[in-house]
C-alpha cells in the first residue's frame, strides 16, 4: 500500500464541504489534494474514481454565474479533472462513455464528446429538482423519483413510487420500445391476471430425457431422519452421513458408494449433527453438532472412540491437520481448540483474543504450524500455533473453499470482482484462476479439476427471488457440467478423483451424477430426406451467406455482420434457420449459447441487436417466434437481454402479439414453445429444471407447419449462436 485517499466531511454551512487528503505511510506525509471545489450532489462512484458535479469557488463569488462542471478524482493522481463544463443539474450516473443527468430533463453527454443533449422531460417528479410549489408531482397518479442505477442484466433502471402504492422498478429504453410510466401502471394489473391464468396452466410434461450429465438415486432416507451432511473417504469406497431421527437422536452411517448399501451406522448424538469431516488418511471421522459436542470416530469399522463436550454452543467448524495429528473445532461461542484425535484430549486453545474474531471456519496451513480462522466479516486471519500468537491477516480472501492438489487454497477474491483464486500460505500469494466467477464455491474436488458453485437470489420473471441453483464446472475450462436446483444444505461432495459428484436434496435423497459419462444423444426423429441437419432439420439460407455447422446433436448458426431479420411488413425476410415438419399439437424445446454481444447497427437510428430462439412456421406471413434477444442501444451503453414471443397473421402483429420480459441471460439458456389447438405458451429456463411462464396467447394456424430454430442480426460483427438438445414432441 503506497497511498490512501481520505475524504473529510464538514459542516453544512461551510462553503467547501470536503478537503480529500492523501496520505503517503512511508514518507509520514499528508496533503490536501484540492480544496477549490465545491461538491454539489449528485456523486457516483466506481472502482477506480469518483465523480460529481461541482461550482468553483470563484464561480460561487460570482452572483448569477453557474458553470457547473463534472468532475474527476481518482487513479492514477488522484487529482481532480475537469471532464465537461455547463453541466445541467440531475441526477448524476456514468455507464461507460455515457454520462446520465436526471434532473426535469434527462441530458445524455459523451465524456470524449464534451456535450449534452437532451432526451425531453421526465414523465415523473424528483423533489430536489422540480418545484412542488407549482403543481409538480401534488397529483396522485405521478410517479416520484427515488433514484437510478446501472444493473449489469438490465442496463439503466430506475426506481420509483406512486403515491399509495409499491414502488415500480423499471428499465429505462431510448429507443422507444418500451412503455411509458404511466402505461406500465395501467397494465400492472392485467399482467397479473395473465401471469396467474399462465401459472395455473401447467405445461404438458415432456418425454422423459437424460439430464446432462446422467443422474440416479443412489438411495432414499427414511422419512422419519433428517440427512444433514455428507463426506467421501479418501479412497473413494464410502460415503458418510450424519442424520436426525424422529427422537431426535442423531446418528452416522455409513454407505457404499457404488451402489447405495447401508453398511454401518452408530447413534451417538443427542441432536443435530451440523459438521462432519474425514482425516485425509481416511483413519478417523468427527462430527460436531448443535449442543457443541464432538464424536471422533474410527472410520473402518465405524466405531466411536471419544465424545467431547469442546464448546458451549454449536461447532461451527471442524478440520483435521495434514497429518492427521490434530483436530481443529471452531464453535459458535467463537472458541478455537485443538485436540488430540487419537487420545481425546485438548492440547492447545487459542487465546482470549481470538474470540473477537468470531470465528466460523477454520482449516490448518500445509506445514501444520499454523491455523486458518475465517470470521463472519469474510475475514481470514493466521494464527501460529507455537507462539500462540496472531500471524497476520489474509486481506485477499472474502471465502475459502478448499485446498487443491498443490496445497493452494481456492477462495473467492475480496475485491469487485469476485474471481476465484488460488492463496499460497507459503508465499502469501494468489494466482487469479476464475476471473468474475458468479457465486460460491461449496465444493472442490481433491484433484483440483472441478468445482460446485451455489448461485442464490436470482431474477424470476423479472423479479428478485430467493432459490439455489449448484453448478458444477471444470476449473481450467470453466465449461459447465451440470446445473441442479437442489438447496443442498451444505450436503454436495465429489469423490476423490472427481469423476462422482453427490447431493442430498430437501427430501432425504441423494443424487448421484458421474460427471464423465456422456449423455444420452437424443432419439432420432424419423423424417424425411430432406433434412440435412439431423434432428433439427432443413436449412433455410435466403441470403446463401450464412453457415450451418452440426456436431453431434449441437448445432453452430453462423449470421455475418449483416442485417438479416424476420420482419415480413419491412420485406425482411432473410434470418436463416432450420425447420421440420410438425402437425397439430407440439413441445419443441432447445439450448441455446454463444457470445450474445451486438455492437453498432445497419439501421440508422436504430439499436443493435441479436437473437436467437425457436420458430413455429406456416409461411413468412403467419409464424410464431420466442426468441433470447438481446440490445445495445448504443456503443458506450451495456447490452441488455429479454425474452421475446412474437406472433405475425397475415404479415402483422396483432394486438397483444408481442411480448417482452426483461430476463438476465443466464436465465435464457432454454426456450420451451408449445402449441395447444390455437393457444401457445411460451416458456424460459436457465438450467432446463426451472421455468418461467409468459402469458398465453391465442393465434390461428393451420395443422401442417414447421418448427425448428432463426437467427437474427442488425450488428456490425458476426453473431454465431449455438443449438444444442433440440427436441420435439407431437401429440395429445
């Protein structure tokens, strides 16, 4: 650390409101480094500078003279920058190039550029911009201004408030695609009537499919016990759990992991047994439940060997040393002991000190001379256990999930990013492995090839909720081998040569995946010889300079960088895709990937845009399209991602024929479209378990169609999306 950037904050009635200071700890030195601005809100801040929007002291001297101008501070001098001049007044928000100010108007300037220009007038008030004295906002049916964001999924949104009602989130378009304030009102009441009517309308089950990878129950719990954890032993051979019965009394068992046999259990505990963990040789187990108690079992045969009462409350965190010398508890009475696995006995606490940290995880370093602790401010601290003394402070770490084959401790970076990195406690240095991994690591696997990571609070139908989702992935590759909705409760684990990966669900069972075996390839369709692409089809190229590319069952569309859409009132009709023949009623379903990134339009005036989805075609004047459709409405802008049913009669879209539902693009890897007699329900997934329902729609079409899959392109950059796990159903 070489320098640090204090701002100080004074009282209301002084005329320059803060002094920033830099202060340097090797040369002893500090400096104010500007105190000729006054700060005006709005600021905003980013991860390398802050902004605002300020009045020179000589222009507030000057009586009538209000030559705002927007600010600068931060790396690499720390200095303030002027950046554009005559800065109206307004919220401030900086996306990319983009400067936004919010004020009666929205003004939208170029940081290179050095000017605005105005969007037109708010359609809602903000008090510390509109005067309320003249009728502004007194109304109950306007909106009132709480303040505006960037979010990475949706691009500009804003929050806001009716008077006596909830507060509206909404996304903020430019080009004029979406509705106003007051029409979004007006229509949130119908579109939860539609969306009740399409939640009460379950989507016919298709037929039944391997997952990717395969999955089995390995074997189901009673009913009556409550499985809350499980471990691999280190060669592979058994899996052991600890459960709740009915009593409550809880108990260990012990199963084998090829096929599912119970071949051991031993009560022991009084309650829930919350922690569990193997000695690496695989010659002890301990577990640790809610009343602070610890068992040390001998693993083969299970057999108990000593009951510890260690903490006052329950053990948080349980790890043996390298060796197997010694055991670590961490207790939530933020005690740390070590004890003696073979004897039983306590040989070492860590000092009084160390209960201010409140530790909850704890783990020994690879040369066993010192303890790892982890606290419930995501700190990690070390702890040398022959001094008994604290060795310093891991500022790099947020979490830890487990140690790789090179002794490395793989966590989660304590900065923006959230990147996965591997921490040398030798060194004390990290190597960035992941860089901005979205969610936790809960599980590693002992050869350091994959990883499970647990994803909570995602969107649903344009709304935070709370669910987990574990994925697993290839840790070199971050290629995903599986996604499975399942809350496991900390009950995952892969076995020790990473090719198994298990976990107990809500319901006491437990699922096993082998991660190297290949799915399944889907059943062949018997069609006709026109199709050329497998089961999705014939090709459709209007153009002739698109490429289809099948491997296997994935297939690669490849769109160049030019406009090619699907819009038959502009004579456009030149999107390519690949279609087979389907009659009456159907279920089509896919995946679909690729780098979903426009940029720079062929229609001036226009967004760039990319798509791609499924198609339920009778001719180029009556179709039916959902598609993962993603904008950017300008180059310094974020691109911004939807879902998208668009149904055309007779070359147009009748009304209610187009929907839009702002979805984040994790959550568009499937698309689901069926068609019941003349009703069509559209639906989205991001892992093919969970879907999400857009409102039903009535549209008239004849029995014989096509079905099968488009892609479109308006972007200055060619637009290659990928279809993978196509299927149709046909039929009642």
């Amino acid at each position: 650390m070489q320098r640090v950037l204090i701002w100080r904050q004074l009282p209301q009635d002084v005329e320059i409101r803060r002094h920033p200071l830099v202060v340097d700890p090797q040369e002893l030195s500090v400096a104010v480094i500007e105190e000729r601005w006054d700060v005006a809100r709005p600021e905003f801040r980013s991860s390398e500078a802050f902004y605002y929007t300020a009045l020179s002291v000589d222009d507030l001297r000057k009586r009538g003279i209000r030559n705002r101008q927007l600010l600068r501070v931060g790396l690499p001098d720390l200095k303030p920058k002027v950046l554009l001049s005559g800065v109206p007044e307004g919220q401030l928000l900086i996306d990319g190039n983009t400067v936004h100010l919010v004020g009666q108007q929205w003004w939208r300037g170029k940081l290179d550029a050095g000017q605005f220009t105005s969007a037109g007038s708010v359609p809602w008030f903000d008090r510390r911009y509109h005067d309320l004295t003249k009728g502004a906002g007194r109304t109950g049916d306007r909106v009132e201004l709480k303040f505006i964001a960037r979010s990475n999924h949706y691009g500009i949104v804003l929050c806001g408030r009716q008077r006596g009602g909830p507060a509206l989130l909404a996304q903020v378009l430019f080009d004029g695609s979406g509705l106003s304030i007051q029409q979004a009102i007006n229509r949130r009441k119908e579109k939860e009537e539609e969306d009740s009517l399409a939640r009460t309308s379950p989507p016919r089950p298709s037929t039944p499919r391997r997952l990717t990878p395969p999955r089995e129950v390995l074997w189901r719990a009673s009913p009556l016990r409550i499985v809350n954890g499980l471990a691999f032993s280190p060669d592979g051979k058994c899996i052991v759990t600890p459960s709740l019965d009915v009593s409550p009394k809880g108990s260990v068992q012990t199963w084998d992991a090829a096929d599912g046999r119970l071949l051991a259990e031993a009560p022991g505990h009084d309650t829930w047994v919350v922690r569990l963990v193997f000695s690496r040789s695989g010659k002890y187990v301990a577990t640790g439940d809610a009343k602070g108690v610890i068992m040390i079992w001998n693993a083969d045969p299970l057999r108990l060997l000593h009951r510890l009462q260690a903490h006052d409350k329950e053990i948080a965190s349980l790890a043996f040393s390298w060796d197997d010398r010694w055991l670590g508890s961490a207790g939530r009475d933020y005690r740390v002991f070590v004890w003696d696995p073979g004897t039983g006995k306590p040989v070492y606490q860590l000092p009084q000190e160390s209960r201010r940290m409140r530790a909850n995880w704890i783990a020994f370093t690879p040369d066993n001379k010192r303890i790892l602790l982890g606290d419930q401010s995501g700190a990690f601290w070390y702890w040398d256990l022959a001094s008994g003394r604290l060795a310093g402070r891991i500022e790099t770490l947020k979490w830890a999930s487990g140690f790789l084959p090179d002794k490395t401790l793989l966590g989660v970076a304590a900065d923006s990013t959230s990147s996965l990195v591997a921490w040398d406690c030798n060194t004390d240095t990290y190597r960035r492995l992941w860089p901005s991994a979205k969610g936790i690591p809960v599980a590693v696997s002992a050869d350091g090839r994959r990883v499970a990571v647990l994803q909570r609070d995602v969107f649903v139908d344009g709304r935070r909720t709370r669910f987990s989702r574990l994925r697993v992935f290839e840790l070199q590759t971050q290629k995903k081998l599986l996604a499975t909705p399942f809350d496991s409760r900390k009950c995952e684990a892969f076995s020790p040569d990473g090719r198994i990966f298990v976990v107990v669900d809500g319901h006491g069972q437990l699922w096993r995946w082998d991660l190297d075996q290949q799915p399944a390839p889907a059943p062949a369709t018997p069609e006709s010889v026109e199709h050329q692409l497998g089961a999705f089809g014939q090709p459709v190229d209007p153009d002739g300079d698109c490429s289809f590319q099948i491997d296997d069952t994935m297939l690669t569309l490849t769109v160049p960088d030019t406009l090619h859409e699907l819009t038959p009132d502009q004579s456009l009709m030149n999107a390519p895709r690949v279609l087979r023949r389907a009659h009456g009623d159907l279920l089509a379903e896919v995946k679909i990937e690729g780098r979903f990134q426009p940029a720079g339009s062929h229609i001036e005036g226009r967004p760039a845009h990319c798509s791609a989805g499924l198609l339920l075609f009778q001719d180029e004047q009556n179709y039916v399209r959902l598609e993962r459709y993603v904008v950017r409405h300008s180059p310094g802008d974020s691109a911004t991602s939807q879902a998208v049913l668009e149904i055309r009669q007779h070359g147009t879209i009748p009304k209610g024929g187009k929907l839009r539902a702002l979805m984040p693009q994790h959550e568009l890897r499937f698309l689901r479209l069926e068609r019941r007699a003349d009703k069509i329900l559209a639906l989205t997934s991001g892992d093919g378990f969970q879907w999400q329902y857009l409102p039903p729609r009535t549209v008239t079409l004849g029995p014989d169609l096509k079905v099968g899959v488009v892609a479109t392109n308006n972007s200055s950059q060619p637009f290659a999306p990928r279809f993978s796990q196509f299927s149709v159903v046909q039929g009642k």
